[in-house]
C-alpha cells in the first residue's frame, strides 16, 4: 500500500517520511510506528504539516472547496491524468487546500496527451470558480504558473506544437551554480517570437476549454461534492469514487464514522475513569535499547 502511495519518491523522500512517522508515533507515546502516521508522513512530504491553527472565513473555504473538486473532478475524468488520491480544505504548508494526484507506477517518459491532461486538471480549480461564481481569484496563481511553464516547454524544447514542428528554440545560458537562474537567450525572429507565445496562449486555452466542459458536463457533482468536502473537510480516494458512483454519503464514509466514534467512546471512558494517558516515551541516547514498559 505504501510503495502504491510513494512514486516517484527518492531515497531521501522515504528517509524524511519514516522520519516524519516517528516523529508523529513519539508524540503521542507509541513504541511502534502504525498505518496513521506513515500516511500522514507521505503528506508531510508531498504537501508539507496541517496548518489547521490557520482560520479562513466561510466565504474562502467555500471557494477552496469548489477549487479543489474542480481539479478532482477534471482529474477523474480525463483519461491521461493521474489519479486523484485525496482532497481537502485542511491548509498544508502555503495552500489553502490540496488536491493529491499520483501515478500508478514510477515514469520516466510523458507523452502529449498526458501534459494536455495535466494542464487541464490544473486549470480545473480557476474553472470551477469562474462557473460557481462567475469570479476568479489569487488561489490558481500557483496553477497558471504550472501550465504556463508546461506550454512554453511543449513548444520550445519537446517539439509538440504542430505549427512550429519539432524543433528546440532558444538556447539555455547561465551558471545556476553561481545562484544566476536558467533562462532562454532566443535565437528566433520577433515574428516566430509571436507564433511562440501564440501557440503558448492556445495550448493553455484549450486546456482551461478542456476542464469548463468537463464540470459544465458534470456540474451536479461539482455541487454535491464539494459541499460533502466542506462537511467531511478531507475525502480519501476511495470515498470520492464511491460518491461519483451514486452511493449515499453515509455508506460511503461508514468506516470512518465509526472509527471516530470508537475514538471518542475511548476518550470518555479514560475521561470517566481517570484514566492517565501514555506518557512521551523519552528519546534513547544513540546505540542504547528504547526504555521498558
């Protein structure tokens, strides 16, 4: 299940997730690292710590909602795109809310149709937006960046724009190792410079056409999804593919309705009984045995 959940990771990544996992098993006074906390490890290093402390208004995690499902929903139905893996309006790191996305296996090559999914995904959320409430905002500022440099590399260095051909334009120049960024120094005329950005402006407007079309289409799961996120705050892979197939919200989320009522009939039972909770286990110096009992 974990190697299912960690493509593409490298050996650093795994180190930082095993890591995060006891890290998050020591605070709560656990001997051994369980299911919970390497999956919350695995989102630690995709998408950074919860911020739940971070208060938005009800207006701006109604927006985050709609955002959110929009690149879900984009992603589920577009047959090149990686599969959704979970949604939520909980802040993690700089976002307000996240969309995890993963392949199912590690790749190497990427073909067009894949980038084309991908762009449109991404622009799912501004899509979203712009047919809930006919308003766009800051939050897809991070997603038009992503499409904007995949277009511009479709075109200028991978040969995937039909009307300029399979060519490389522009010549990289620079020295990163002396903290100066990578640019294109163009070796094109100002009238193929046009065609480029030309060719740039239609891959990603096709892409943004691409997602308005799949949420106009699918438009009463784009409502009833996104207020079950607002409710349920996150939804697991399983969860959301349940609620597009027609199941009713409280079959779909039975397990984990009776896993937090289990947790919270322990937690009164402790309450009811005084009953202390596992203190910290303390950190062993390097080389000696973790402490007894």
């Amino acid at each position: 299940m974990l190697a299912g959940q960690t493509p593409g990771f490298t050996g650093a990544d795994l180190a930082n997730l095993v890591n995060e996992a006891a890290l998050l098993a020591a605070r709560k006074g656990k001997r051994v690292i369980e299911q919970t906390e390497l999956e919350e490890g695995i989102m630690r290093v995709i998408a950074g710590p919860e911020k739940k402390s971070r208060i938005l208004s009800e207006k701006e995690r109604v927006v985050t909602a709609y955002h959110e499902m929009g690149h879900a929903l984009v992603g589920h139905f577009l047959p090149d795109a990686d599969p959704v893996h979970k949604i939520s309006v909980v802040s993690r790191g700089q976002a307000l809310g996240y969309t995890i996305s993963m392949p199912t296996e590690d790749k190497f090559l990427t073909t067009r149709a894949q980038l084309e999914d991908q762009m449109a995904m991404t622009l799912g959320g501004r899509a979203a937006e712009e047919l809930k409430f006919n308003e766009i905002t800051t939050g897809a500022a991070n997603d038009l960046e992503k499409v904007t440099s995949t277009a511009k590399q479709m075109t200028m260095r991978f040969g995937m724009s039909e009307k300029l051909g399979p060519r490389v334009l522009g010549h990289n120049q620079g020295a990163p190792f002396l903290g100066r960024d990578m640019h294109s120094e163009p070796d094109y005329s100002d009238d193929l410079a046009r065609t480029i950005d030309s060719e740039i402006r239609r891959i990603i407007e096709e892409a943004h056409q691409r997602a308005r079309d799949i949420l106009t289409e699918h438009r009463d799961a784009l409502e009833l999804l996104s207020q079950i996120l607002l409710k349920r705050e996150t939804i697991e892979r399983d969860e959301f593919i349940g609620l597009l197939a027609g199941e009713p919200e409280d079959v779909v989320f039975a397990e984990r309705d009776a896993k937090a009522a289990r947790a919270a009939a322990e937690l009164e039972r402790e309450s009811a009984t005084g009953t202390a909770k596992p203190k910290r286990l303390p950190y062993p110096s390097a080389g000696e045995p973790l402490p007894e009992g």
